[in-house]
C-alpha cells in the first residue's frame, strides 16, 4: 500500500523508528445478497496476497469514522457508513521489508453498507469480494477478532487493557 506523505517526511526524520500510527478497520455488512445469509466486504492485498478486511491510515486532521468511509470508497468501490466503533486496540508492531517498524492504534468499525458495486479501486489490493460469513476464506487471528467484535451486537466498544 503507498505510504502517506506525512509519514514519508517523518520517516525522514525518524528513519526505520518505531512510529504509532492511527489505523481504521472496516466490517461491512450486507444482510440483503441472499435471503438469510450475511456477507463480508473483503479484500485481497496486493502485498501479501491474503484475505483481509478493508484498512487504512488516518490522515492529520481526519476523523477516523470518515478516514474509514473514504477508504471503502477508494480501495473497494463500496459506499458505506461508519456506524459503530466496535473495537479499539493497539495491535502489535510490524517491521516492513524495507526495515520500517509501526505500530497501530486501530479503530475497527462495523459498517452498513449503502451502494457501489464491490471492485478494486486501487493497486492496495487485487480481488474485493462480498464473501459468504459461513465461508469465509483463511484469516488470521487479528481479522477474526475484529470480525467478532463487529458482529457482536450493538454493545459498548472493545478495549484491551
């Protein structure tokens, strides 16, 4: 996925550092493709070729809620609204190929979708899909648990302490 300008210039200044960042993840619902099944918003990454869902980077001065809208609507071609913080977590750092070390403080939303056909917008994946929740392609623990905690009723949101 392209790196966001602002944090190119702080690679600048910080080289490979450990960077917290603030990252959005979407659970996208869609309870109308077929009576009485429910579907999931997908992406294959371009990266890693896994299944995952839809993520971004916050921009500075964004709202996370619209950073996640926009992120849809850029990588999957699907409309859709924030609905619920379902889900805050500080997920565990990751070293990229090229040496760069992150960590994100993700906020994982659940999302209803409104329109747009599912496809790939841009070259952050290779494949958007409405899959099937009781076919659900391989998917590491991490998705897993924000699919859960998405789906889990309409509750206070997740933290881990």
């Amino acid at each position: 996925m392209p790196t966001p300008a602002y944090v190119l210039e702080l690679r600048r200044g910080h080289g490979h550092g450990l960077l917290l960042l603030a990252g959005v993840c979407g659970v996208v619902v869609r309870d109308d493709l077929e009576p009485g099944r429910r579907h999931l918003l997908l992406v294959r990454r371009s990266d890693t070729a896994a299944w995952s869902l839809p993520a971004g980077i916050v921009e500075p001065g964004e709202q996370p809620a619209t950073t996640m809208e926009r992120e849809l609507l850029e990588e999957t071609c699907v409309v859709a609204v924030a609905e619920r913080l379902a889900w805050l977590v500080a997920d565990p750092e990751q070293v990229y190929p090229n040496g760069d070390r992150c960590q994100y403080l993700t906020s994982v939303f659940r999302c209803r979708y409104v329109g747009g056909e599912a496809r790939v917008g841009d070259e952050e994946s290779t494949e958007v899909a409405w899959v099937d929740l009781a076919a659900l392609p391989p998917l590491d623990e991490r998705q897993q648990q924000r699919i859960r905690a998405a789906l889990d009723g309409t509750g206070p949101t997740r933290f881990e302490r």
